[in-house]
C-alpha cells in the first residue's frame, strides 16, 4: 500500500462519514438538553429525499438543503411538542416517527427513483490544498464536508466555553437546578431540538446530493439508528461523537477493502460487519466489569472514565415548575 | 436586607400550607424556623427564594414589596437559598458548577469565576480542587460550594433548608463557623431545621410553625422546653394500652449497620420477640426507610448481622424473607405496594403464591369477595387499586397479608387515613400481634408510636437511640430526642 491510496482511504472516510457526523452532533445536542429524538432515521430518508427533489426540481443546492433542514425540524417539533407540552413517552412517539417519515420518504420519492440529479461540487481550498498529506485529506474535499469539520468544532466550542452551552448541559442533567439558575428549561429544550433536528436534516441532504447521489427505496441504509448508536458511544460529547462517526466510516471502507481481498467469504458478512463491530464498540464503552477493571489504578481510571460517558441525567424525563 | 412577610398564604389542593404567616427579620441576625414535617417551612421558604407563588400576602427587602416569578429573580434581588439537597449538578466540576447561572456575558469567564472561588474560598477557610467533580464531594462541601455560588451572584438573604442533615460534625461546626462569620457581615440568615439543638446553638431568634401557622416566636435566650411545646402543640399525653405475653426472638440484629449514599447509620443491636411492637420515631428521612428496608432484606446492611428465627439472612433474596415469615408494607402502597392496573382478584391470586399453571377465575372470585368482606374494603373483586382511596388501599394490602405471619414491617401505615380506618388498621395490627406477630412500624405521628409501641427506636441526625421503654417516655422526652436533643447522651 503506497502513501497516495492511504491518504485518498483517509480523505473519503472524512467525505463519507459528513451526513453521520451532522446527524451525531444535532442528535447531541437534543440529548444534551434531556430530549432524545428517537425519528432519526425517518428524519435521515426524509430529508435525503425532499433535498434531492428540491434539488432536482429547482437546481437549486442551496433550497434543497434548506429544505431539508425544514423537514429535520419540523419532525422534530412533533417530537418536541409531544414531549415538553403533552408529556408523551418519547421512545413512542420517536418510533412511530421514525417509521412514518421512512413511509412518506416511500411515497412522495416514488417519481425520483433512479433519476440522475445535482451534486454539491467539489471545491479544493487553494493554497491549503497544498500542503503535504493533510492538505490531500482535509482541503480537497466540497462545502458540506468542510461544514461538517467546522460544524463540530463549533458544537464542542458552543458546549464547553460558553455560557448559553454551560446551561445546556444544565438543562440536561438535573432541569430543576438549571431552573434555579434562571434557564427557562422547556423553551431551551424546545430550541435545542429544533435546531438538531435542522442539523440532522441537513446531514440527510448530505447523503442524497453528495455520498449517494440521487434518490432510491430506502436510501440511507438504516443510518440514522447508527447515528443514535454513535451518540451513545461518543458519551454525548461531540467531538467523541464525530470520532466515532469516522471509525464507522472507517470500518465501511475496512470492510469494502477485505471484500476484495477474500473473495470467497460472501458479501453481505462485510456489508453487515461495521454494524456489528458498532454493538462490540458500544458493549465495550458501557461494561461494568470493565468498569471495575480499571478503576485498579487513579491514572487507568482516568483514561477510562475519559473514554466511557453518562447519559445526561434528566434525559427522556419532563420538567415542570412546582 | 431587612426582610418582612406580611400574611402568607398558600394552599395545595386542600390542604393550606401556609396560613397567614407574619415573619420580620432584621439584617444581620440568624433568624431559625423550627417546625415538624408538614409545617409549613419549606413552602414558605420557596416562596420567598421564587420557587413558588404566593396565593396572597407581601413580601418587603428593605421595605419594597417584591414578587418573584423564578429564583433567578429572586437571586438577582438577593434572596438565595441553600436546599437540603444542594440544588447542583453532580456531573460537571466544582468550576463548571460555579459558572452555571452567572450572568456574565456570553463566553465563560474562567479565570474570573476561579479567581471569585478563590477568594470566597480563602475567606471562609473553604478547600474545594475547582477540578473536582461535584459528584465526588461531600454533602457538607458541596453546602459550601452553594454558599460561595450564591454569595458571588449578590445574595444578602441567604436560606437553609435543613442544612445539618446529611453532614458530619465537623462539617457542621465549620458551617456554623461560616454562618457566624456571614451574619457578622451583615448577611440575613435563615436557618429552617427541626432540630432543637441546632437552633439553640446557633439562632437569636426561633419561629415555629404548626400545621401552617405561626405558633410563636422566641428570642435568645429560650429553652428548649417551649421550643418542644410550640412544636408539637400541647395534647401530647401517654395513654394506657394493653400487654402481650412476648415470645421467642423472631428478629435479630447484630452491630447492623445501614446506609444509602447520603445517610449512614451505625451499629444497631435489637431483638424484636414475637408479639413485641416496636415504633420508629423520627423526622422523615432519618433513616427509617432504610432501616425497615434492610429487615426485610431489601436493601444489603454495609456490615453486621440480620438473623430471622435464628437463620442468618443476609444476602438473602426476599422472597426467602416472604417464606419465613416477614413482610415489608411500604409507605408507597399504590408505587411499591400495589400494582396499578390489575384489580383485587388478581391481586389476591398473585399473592398466594400458588404454584399452578392455569387460574382458577371463578375460585378466585368467589375468595376475593370473602377476603373484601372480611377487611371492608369499599370496592368489588373487579376494582383496579389505584380506583381506591388511600384507606381502601391499606385495607388491601393487609388483606393480601398470609395468615400466621411472623414479622411485618409496616412504613407509615396509617399516612393519610381518616380515623376509622387508622382504627380498623390498628385493630387488625394488634389482633395479629395476639396471634405473635412481631409488628415493626415507621410513623411521623408521635400520638401513634406512644400509643402501639412496647419499645421505641428514635432516629436522629444519623444515629439511632437505645431502645426506648414506651410505658417510660413521655411525648416531651421522644420529642426531644427527634429534634436531636439528647441523643448524643444516650449514645
């Protein structure tokens, strides 16, 4: 294996793993505030199939993804309003989303199917794109994919260094503290799952105008249930999270490759393989037998507790002021 | 900041938690609230720190009326208050925590909030790692963390909530150190507690309340006898009860020791006999619950010994506890007791415990009618629990109740009713006591642990008291030991 086929391997993780890494970080940022959007893989093939049909109707990339970041909000707002105001049970209402939005992506995509429509262009950055190794991999990508760097960034620098992003965390840990501190909790929560919802939306354009071009039955291949995997893994941290979006990246194109190198083993078993290898992952973050194994010492109990995350406290409950 | 309530009122439901409370503290001073659970103190407490409203009446700092709608408000007009259980989040770290709420810009100032938690920290002798996950930290220390968050956002009236409860002695010397050193400063401080000790030790001024009220005021020096009576009023009197030859020991404890993560109780020695009844006195919370808890077998003691008719039973599952003959009641009847949504048939058929595969419906009919009779519970066989009232509930679950049983562990179990079914509940009680029941019983209500205990356990700021003679204790000695005033002695 030359250096040019590892750096290209590297470059089309980052490119691919855009849409996962959009819907992580808003689904992040809805969990955080203590509102799991359990939608999200209707929301993913929704969105993948009204941003391409805009697109491909308007030629306009530019409606499309805002479109799309529309109908990640408003599914969103159901969860949100039947969550915060009615005090429904959000695993239910998420699920019947989840399988309602995949329907409608069905229906309304149906005169779609298979038909050749606008990309987001490429676009290298100039001068960047020169630089040995890292310009190849992180500045000879297009728009989405430098959004979806930045976009991380952003969310850790938004979570972890300011104020609003410090309530944030209130909000999603213990609501009634954060109340006593002046956070007005359910319009926050409402606002943040908004605002994840728009994000994952815009990771479903992601997929539809750019990793997999076009439309189809069922697109985005159940990415959306490994996007709430990756919450999971990534202890609701967003820069953990995008981690693990790329090591799923990672582990497609693993899996792509060993493909090719045994060609007598059947196919499906590397298509399936990241998906299992994802539940080891997840079984490995959140052990309690390895919990203990590595609380023997203050320094190995560090690097664990680093690397395993607690849900935020009050996720998945309703707050009301006495 | 002078501060003055004017006739407080607020009702819940039916109930009026606060009824047309008067309250003037000046500045500067330690102002206590004494009272029972129930009395009324938080609710008047949370409406003056915004937590909640008002039904009527003024609230006056320095004279001007104000109205909170959220505590946040009341903060920025300078009324904080500490909770029992300090309203903080124990995941982020000491600094984060800090940080949380300040109203300063958009961007974290770090280095200014480290620099503020430096100085608060020097000036009261505090020692908190700003790295340290609140998590981590004491009772006691995250008190002081709140004490130095609230003082940094402006507070000048500063309320406790019960602050003495889940802290160490030293702890509580150091806390009292500090609200000494506040008051001094010119900080109002209100201290709510139900302790008799504390309030002695640290208050020039105590108001009681009672029920909702304001049943009086007394200023330094006082004694603790007036505190007792404002207390609990002035009807306490021991009354006659009749006696049961005891039997063989059905319960035994040696050196237990309980504890959950904010509550931990030291050796505790007691052998209950069968047909003895044993009260346990004490505010709520005082560690009953996980007493009862560990009895049943529930709940794992940290160390000592739990035996049942001689077999040593820790480690056991429940249901070996069930076979032998104990049984726990919880005061969460419909939560714990109880399963919502199945009605009183299935209920009774759950609690046989039959080993059959298939119900027998029309048998199980025909005993739940009997066993509705037998315990006149207000409902038909077909009645979902949560349909019936609280007193109908209790009436069901000692219906569910196997005859012959050797212990029953019973948590507040006559919380609520209304007084022919406290009767009835009590009737039942005792008659199974005739028949060498061991009755162990948890009650907030002195009038009840006076009037069915042989002995008396008390519970009080984390200790438990020697056994108490009931024939011997008067109403004004347990209620002195429950504000905490003595045990120390009976140690």
């Amino acid at each position: 294996m030359d250096t040019t086929f590892i750096i290209l391997t590297f470059a089309s993780v980052l490119a691919e793993s855009a849409p996962l890494v959009f819907a992580v970080i808003g689904e992040t940022l809805s969990e955080k505030s203590g509102v799991t959007n359990l939608s999200l893989d209707g929301t993913i093939l929704l969105s993948a199939m009204v941003g391409f049909a805009v697109a491909f109707t308007t030629d306009n990339l530019y409606l499309a993804f805002f479109a799309a970041m529309i109908v990640g909000a408003l599914v969103a707002s159901i969860v949100a309003f039947s969550s915060i105001i009615l005090k429904l049970d959000q695993i239910a209402v998420g699920f019947i989303l989840t399988l309602l939005c995949g329907d409608l992506s069905t229906f309304f995509g149906n005169p779609y199917v298979r038909k050749p429509g606008p990309a987001v262009p490429h676009l290298a950055i100039p001068g960047l794109v020169e630089i040995p190794v890292l310009g190849k991999i992180f500045f000879d990508q297009n728009v989405v994919v430098y959004l979806s760097v930045l976009l991380i960034f952003a969310a850790w620098w938004w979570m972890y260094k300011t104020q609003p992003g410090l309530k944030l965390q209130g909000i999603g840990e213990r609501p009634a503290a954060a109340f006593a501190r002046g956070a007005n909790v359910n319009a926050q929560r409402f606002l943040y799952t908004l605002i994840g919802g728009a994000l994952v939306g815009f990771g479903g354009a992601t997929y539809s105008l750019f990793v997999k071009l076009g439309w189809s039955y069922h697109h985005t291949f159940g990415i959306g249930w490994i996007a709430l995997a990756i919450v999971i893994f990534g202890g609701w941290h967003p820069i953990r999270g995008a981690i693990g979006a790329y090591i799923f990246g990672g582990l497609q194109s693993v899996s792509s490759f060993a493909q090719s190198a045994f060609a007598n083993v059947p196919t499906q078993v590397f298509q399936t393989a990241p998906f299992a290898l994802m539940i080891l992952a997840l079984l490995f973050v959140s052990n309690e037998a390895l919990d203990r194994f590595f609380s023997g010492s203050p320094w190995s109990r560090r690097v664990w507790q680093s690397l395993r995350g607690t849900p935020p406290g009050a996720l998945g409950t309703t707050f009301e002021q006495e | 900041m002078r501060l003055e309530l004017k006739h407080i009122h607020k009702h819940f439901g039916a109930v009026h938690a606060n009824d047309d409370i008067c309250l003037t503290i000046e500045s500067g001073t330690i102002h206590g609230l004494l009272g029972e659970n129930g009395a009324g103190k938080s609710t008047l407490m949370k409406i003056l720190s915004g937590f909640i409203r008002r039904d009527a009446g003024e609230i006056l700092l320095d004279g001007g009326a104000v109205a909170f709608k959220n505590p946040a408000e009341a903060i920025r007009a300078g009324v904080g208050m500490l909770h029992q259980d300090p309203l903080d989040f124990p995941p982020l770290t000491v600094l984060d925590d800090f940080l949380l709420g300040r109203e300063d810009g958009f961007i974290q100032k770090r280095a200014r909030a480290l620099a503020d938690l430096e100085k608060f920290s020097r000036q009261f002798g505090f020692d908190l790692a700003p790295d340290a996950l609140v998590s981590a930290l004491t009772v006691g220390e995250r008190q002081q963390l709140e004490i130095m968050r609230l003082l940094s956002l402006g507070a000048k009236i500063l309320i406790f909530d019960e602050p003495t409860t889940g802290i160490s002695l030293p702890q509580k010397i150091k806390l009292f150190e500090t609200l000494r050193l506040l008051a001094q400063q010119g900080m109002t401080i209100i201290f709510v507690t139900h302790k008799l000790q504390d309030a002695e030790d640290l208050c020039g001024k105590v108001t009681v309340l009672r029920l909702g009220k304001v049943t009086g005021e007394v200023t330094c020096p006082f004694t603790a006898d007036q505190l007792v009576r404002l207390m609990f009023g002035q009807s306490l009197e021991t009354r006659a009860r009749a006696t049961v030859a005891l039997g063989e020991p059905v319960l035994e404890l040696r050196d237990v020791c309980v504890a959950d993560y904010r509550l931990r109780l030291p050796e505790i020695n007691l052998q209950v006999r069968s047909g003895e009844v044993i009260g346990l006195a004490g505010i709520e919370g005082s560690g009953q619950r996980l007493f009862l808890r560990a009895c049943a077998g529930l709940d794992q003691p940290v160390t000592g010994e739990i035996q049942l008719g001689g077999a040593r039973m820790n480690r056991r599952p429940y249901r070996e506890f069930l076979e032998r003959g104990a049984v726990y009641l919880p005061a969460g009847r419909l939560e714990e007791g109880l399963v919502p949504g199945l009605n009183l048939t299935e209920h009774f058929i759950l609690a046989k415990r039959s080993t059959e595969f298939f119900v027998n419906w029309p048998a199980a009919q025909t005993c739940a009618q009997t066993r509705i009779q037998e315990y006149s519970i207000r409902g038909v066989p077909t009645s979902r629990v949560e349909a019936l009232s609280g007193g109908n509930q209790q009436r069901a679950l000692l219906a569910l109740l196997q005859p012959g049983l050797k212990l029953i562990l019973l948590e507040h179990p006559t919380r609520g009713l209304d007084i022919e079914s406290t009767m009835w509940v009590w009737s039942q009680l005792l008659e199974r006591r005739t028949r060498g029941t061991a009755i162990l019983f948890a009650s907030a209500d002195l009038d009840e642990i006076l009037e069915y205990s042989d002995r008396i356990l008390v519970f009080s700021g984390g200790r438990v008291a020697r056994a108490l003679n009931a024939k011997e204790t008067s109403a004004h000695q347990l209620g002195e030991l429950i504000a905490g005033k003595g045990m120390e002695i009976r140690d």
